[in-house]
C-alpha cells in the first residue's frame, strides 16, 4: 500500500498535538542528556513512540529509523524521524522546533514532512510532484546577489571537539551577506530555504534524520542541496542548500 502526503500529515499532525501537550506545560518537562551537550526530552520519547507505533502498524512494509529508538530490521524502505528537531529550543520554550518525517525507499526520499508545531507550519514534498506549506505550493527565492542576501546555519552540539567547528566559515560568509540567522534547527531551516524565507543554508555534523525531510522539502521548491564542495544530493555531515541563483557565490565561501 502506497502512502498519500494527506495520510502523512495526519499522523505528523497527532504527533505534533503530542509534542504541543509537552511544549505547552514546559515547566514540568524533563529533560536528560545523551551527552554532554545532546539533550533528550520525555516529548521526544513520547512524540517517536506514537510515530513508531503507528507508521509500522499501518504500513508494515517499511522499516523505521528513529534518533531515539534507532534502526529496525528492515532499512531498505523505512521512514526516518527525527522526533523533536530543535530539542534544546524546545526545552527552553522557544518555537523553532520541529517534527521530521521521511519516507526513503531504496536510497531515495519520496515523501517528507516537517511541522513545526508551535508555529503551526507544515511543510510537505513528494519527489517529482513540488513542495507546500499549509496546503499551498512554495518556492525558494529570486534573490541574485549575495550581499543582500539572509542565510542561516547551525552549529553541532559538539563543535568544540571538532576542528572544523563552521565558526570560521560563518565568519567568512557573514561578512559577504546581509542577514545571518541560526534558528535552531535543520528541518526548519531546510524549510525555510524552500519557502523563501531565507537564500541559503549550510551546516555540518548531521544525521539523516535531521535533514531528510527538509532536503526534499527544499529540492522541490526549486533549491540546490549539496554538499561544501558542490556535490548534488544529500550529505548528512554537510549540507548546502540555497535558491540556486547565489549557489556559486556562496559555495565559493565555503
């Protein structure tokens, strides 16, 4: 049985309701670490566990990765979460936060959802059929010229053990763009690229369930997602995503 995005956006949106309930009552949130610097919130066990047990029970035919559970048996076709992206924004009652949900089979992204929640912004793609927002096609920017241009970007929970830590190259674009952003999360970022909001994004020391989701969302808005060298796809550990129309300005920064 094939998946509809309508199928999809009801259950994101339930897990979404899940999280809400949590986010809403923030001062009674518990919040642990999976490392020094990787935070873990009852919301984000509770929000992967409702979407575990209902995306395998009403489509057994694909596996599941999740940040929290991690992998089942069968990761050929699987969906991919990443429960609450954003969890330390969450904890601190901020709102760029956001539920990732993807569909991969065999290698590809087909169908990916990103709601983020407390904004009450979905976001949602099919490979090959466009990108939406709240039920409405979105597209990346027109922007031409990087210096009037806002990016965003993102700086990994445990930057200070790396030595490519993005700080210098925030640095460098910083200086050739007008705005600069972090926001917090990838997924959102991702999103945000594909609705115009903003001209390009980057970030390192990812996992595929960060940006799945988001990167589909934002290729069929019209984006370019590569990699810091100009590689098309989708690279975890790093990646490019922008309007298309600064791509080359940008990656030469990078």
């Amino acid at each position: 049985m094939s998946v509809s995005l309508s199928e999809l956006e009801k259950v994101v949106r339930e897990a979404g309701t899940i999280a809400l309930t949590h986010f809403n009552n923030i001062d009674q949130l518990k919040v642990t670490k999976k490392s020094p610097r990787d935070f873990v919130t009852e919301a984000d066990i509770a929000v992967e566990a409702y979407l575990k047990e209902t995306l395998t029970r009403q489509y057994p035919q694909y596996g599941f990765w999740g940040e929290e559970s991690g992998q089942s048996e069968n990761q050929t076709k699987r969906w991919i979460v990443d429960p609450i992206d954003g969890t330390h924004s969450f904890s601190k009652g901020q709102y760029f936060w956001a539920i990732s949900v993807a569909l991969e089979i065999e290698g590809e992204i087909t169908l990916g959802a990103v709601y983020a929640a407390a904004l009450n912004d979905y976001y949602c793609a099919e490979k090959g059929s466009g990108a939406w927002k709240n039920g409405l096609p979105i597209s990346v920017s027109d922007e031409t010229s990087l210096a009037d241009s806002m990016v965003s970007t993102g700086f990994a929970c445990i930057r200070s053990f790396k030595e490519d830590n993005n700080l210098s190259r925030f640095c460098r674009i910083a200086q050739h763009t007008t705005g600069q952003r972090r926001f917090g999360s990838a997924a959102l970022d991702l999103c945000l690229v594909a609705d115009g909001q903003v001209d390009a994004f980057w970030e390192q020391e990812l996992n595929l369930y960060d940006i799945a989701a988001g990167a589909l969302i934002a290729s069929e808005a019209g984006a370019t997602v590569t990699d810091f060298k100009g590689n098309n796809g989708i690279f975890p550990k790093e990646i490019l995503a922008t309007n298309s129309k600064i791509f080359d300005h940008i990656l030469a920064l990078m």
